[in-house]
C-alpha cells in the first residue's frame, strides 16, 4: 500500500493501464508535455510518448468526437476535459452519438470511452469553474456515471472505467483532490497538503462501478451522498452528535438501489446531499427512488440538502456549498420530525 491524494491514485490508474493494454490512449487539453492543469497525467506523456497521451486543441466536441471514432475502431481513449463547466460543447456528441451507438448499432458497435473531467466548487473558481453537472449525464440512457470520494476508490473505479465496453463519464471532484474536506469555511485557507492521503495499493486492482459503499455504519438515519459532500457529511453527522449510517453512491448510473433500500428501511430516516443545483439536481432521483421502495418504513419525509438555484456565486461561495451547518441542521430536522 501507499500513500496517495487522489490526482496519484487517478494518475497511478492511468498509468498501469497505458502499461496494460496498448489500446488504451489519453487525450485532452494540456495533459500531455504540461501533465494537466490539476497534474493528473503528470509524466504519463514522457513515460509513453506523444502517439499514447496526445495533447489537443482547445475544442471539447473535437476532443469527444475524436475519441469516439478511435473508441470505434478498436482503442480504448480516455479523454480529459479540463473542467466539466467546459463539458458543454461536446454535450451533442455525448449524448448523440456516443451514448446511442450501441443501441442504435443493434450491438455491432461500441466505443469503450472514458470521459475524465473535474467537477464542484470549493477551489474559488466562480461560476465557471465550479459546476456539479453530473445529473444532466445522469438523465442521458447509454452513459455510466462516476464521482468517486477517495483516493482508493478514484483508482479503483477509473480502471473499470476504462475497461468498461460502455462509455463512462467520470467526474473528479478537485475539492479533494489533495485530500479530504470538512466543508467548513474555515478550512478554506488550510493549504491542502496539510490534508491527510489515502491508502491505495500500488498495481492494478478494480473498485466495481455499479455498487454503493457504507461509509459509516449508523442507526439513526441514512445520509445519501457522493464526491466532496461525503467528507461533509461524516463531519457534520459527528458535530451534531447524531448517529447516522453514511452510504457514497460513488455510481450515479447504474445506482446500487438495494444498498440505499435495505438502510432506509432500517433507520427510517434519510437526508440526500449533494453540492449540484437542488432543483433538477441528481438527489431528486435519490429521493424518488429511496421513497418509492421504503415508502412504508419512512418515520419522517425525506429532505435534500444541495447548492442554490443559481449559477454558482464567486463572492458567496461557503453559503451556497452545503457545509457542515446546513448538513447538520438537515440532521436535527429529520430526527425531530414526527
């Protein structure tokens, strides 16, 4: 095992699967000769050269679209778009043609396509370069997707990613990137080094997309989360005292349904938290699902805690990132409801 933040761990996955299968190839803006602006495919384009990790224009539909033709014709591309607020030019060729193929093909075709992109707030980027789209990818048939909360399992999943056969878009959250966070505004200025690592094993090894993790074993309540908010949530559950069972989704599509069913059931409560607009935002389908199954064992409605309903405000940020506060008052609520 080693130490590792989660820009190593994704860098470590990439890289054992450049050494894997010579299939695999990764392009994107500025990951090769400068290794990306967060340094996730640091050396990956001197260890493999420029015919394995290619830099590209700065046009997001080009970069998807080339991907999809090598994807195709047999290769296996991971392509990086440098902030998924940038993800937009390329939403067409998403949604169009990569998610469709196979159906469309009647199964003759398939591009095994892994789609790496930054995600969330908490860095002072502003509107621009804080976005959580991941519910929109959420809504599209044909797409898997990811946001893993640890270095271990940001390894773990991107390996299965890439060897998926189905297109995988695969959200980072660069809150914790360096490590985790407590979503405290006054952690904001704590240098991310400061941040303990994770745990990771140094070769090959895969995390299962498709399956929820127990963070923390509770009671109480169920809090269901993905990305940055776990960290919040474990902090927020442990300031109010509360003792709430913790499940990262980690998998938006295809969701781990009997995870979430089998502890709401058990504690009867649930709290969905996620950093993403709270209206059309992925936690309504959570709510929808989680109501639907466990409508008879609920003790009190379920609540979401998310990010406004507004672009994403540089001047503001810590009141419209779902800290400990806003998670904990959630927690007090539904223990206090009827």
């Amino acid at each position: 095992m080693a130490q590792m933040n989660m820009i190593q761990a994704l860098n470590s996955a990439m890289d054992i699967m450049l050494g894997r299968d010579p299939k695999v190839v990764i392009l994107g803006e500025d990951i090769g000769y400068f290794g990306g602006v967060f340094r996730t495919t640091d050396g990956l384009q001197r260890k493999y050269g420029e015919h394995r990790v290619l830099d590209t224009p700065i046009a997001e539909g080009g970069i998807v679209a080339a991907a999809i033709g090598m994807g195709v014709n047999g290769l296996r591309p991971v392509a990086e778009i440098q902030f998924a607020d940038y993800i937009y030019p390329a939403y067409d060729q998403i949604v169009s043609e990569l998610a469709r193929l196979r159906y469309r093909s009647a199964g003759e075709f398939f591009a095994p396509v892994t789609i790496r992109t930054p995600c969330g707030g908490g860095i002072r980027g502003g509107q621009t370069h804080s976005q959580s789209p991941e519910g929109i990818f959420a809504h599209v048939s044909g797409l898997k997707v990811v946001m893993p909360s640890n270095p271990y399992d940001a390894k773990g999943l991107l390996i299965s990613a890439i060897e998926d056969d189905d297109p995988v878009i695969f959200f980072e959250p660069k809150r914790i990137y360096n490590g985790p966070f407590d979503g405290q505004p006054d952690q904001a200025a704590v240098p991310w080094s400061a941040h303990p690592k994770g745990e990771v094993p140094d070769g090959y090894y895969k995390v299962p997309i498709g399956r929820c993790e127990v963070v923390q074993a509770g009671t109480a309540v169920t809090v269901v989360t993905y990305g940055t908010m776990v960290h919040v949530c474990v902090a927020a559950a442990r300031s109010a005292g509360i003792d709430a069972e913790i499940i990262d989704v980690r998998s938006m599509v295809p969701l781990d349904v009997d995870t979430l069913v089998e502890s709401v059931r058990r504690t009867g409560r649930c709290v969905v938290v996620h950093e993403a607009t709270r209206f059309g935002g992925f936690g309504g389908e959570l709510s929808a699902t989680i109501q639907e199954e466990c409508f008879w064992h609920l003790e009190a409605p379920i609540l979401r805690v998310a990010g406004w309903d507004t672009p994403y405000p540089h001047a503001f940020e810590w009141e419209y990132f779902p800290g400990q506060k806003r998670v904990a008052n959630a927690l007090k609520r539904v223990m206090e409801a009827a």
